[in-house]
C-alpha cells in the first residue's frame, strides 16, 4: 500500500504519479513536523485523499524546499526532488495535485 501523488489526465486517470511508502512518509512527516511546515503536513494522514488547488503548491513546494534542506535520508531526498516536479508539471499544466490512499 502506498499514499500515490498524482495528476490526474483528462479521462480521469493519472497523467504521471509518484507513490510514497509508508515508511518514507513517517521519515518525512517527523521531519516536517519538526519544521512545522504546515502545507506539507496537509498529508499526515497516510490513509485520506486529498487534492491541493494549483494556486496553493507554491507554498506545497517551499516546505519541500525547507525539507530538502535537512531531511537525512537519501530516499526522502530523491523522493522530494521527483514531488517538486511533479508539482511544477501540475502548475504548468494548471492542474491540482492529488494525494491518493491505494
């Protein structure tokens, strides 16, 4: 099971996605938590969906920024760099971010 980010195509099914076991997310939300960073935190719950509005993954992108910036793991650096591109894919396309229970 893992929590899939992802932009969704125009027939309903993901564009592109990027799936985060549960073990990285732990790593992350501890990491993320310490930082109060409270847009990425909008994911703590492993098992809810949720969608970010593109006008608001600005903000989404400076926490990973900050995240990048002392998370330790090498895993969780790999996966925030391919979260921010994800992210920029979805402003360019004007479409929302999707967190997705699987």
């Amino acid at each position: 099971m893992s929590l899939d980010f992802a932009i969704l195509a125009a027939d309903g099914g993901p564009a592109d996605y990027l799936p985060l076991s549960m073990q990285l997310h732990h790593e992350l939300m501890a990491d993320a938590s310490e930082l109060n960073l409270a847009h990425f935190l909008r994911f703590k719950q492993y098992y809810r969906d949720m969608e970010i509005a593109p006008e608001e993954l600005a903000a989404v992108s400076r926490d990973i920024d900050a995240l990048l910036a002392t998370s330790g793991s090498a895993a969780a650096r790999t996966f925030l760099k391919q979260l921010n591109r994800l992210i920029s894919t979805a402003v360019a396309n004007r479409k929302p971010l999707l967190a997705m229970a699987d």
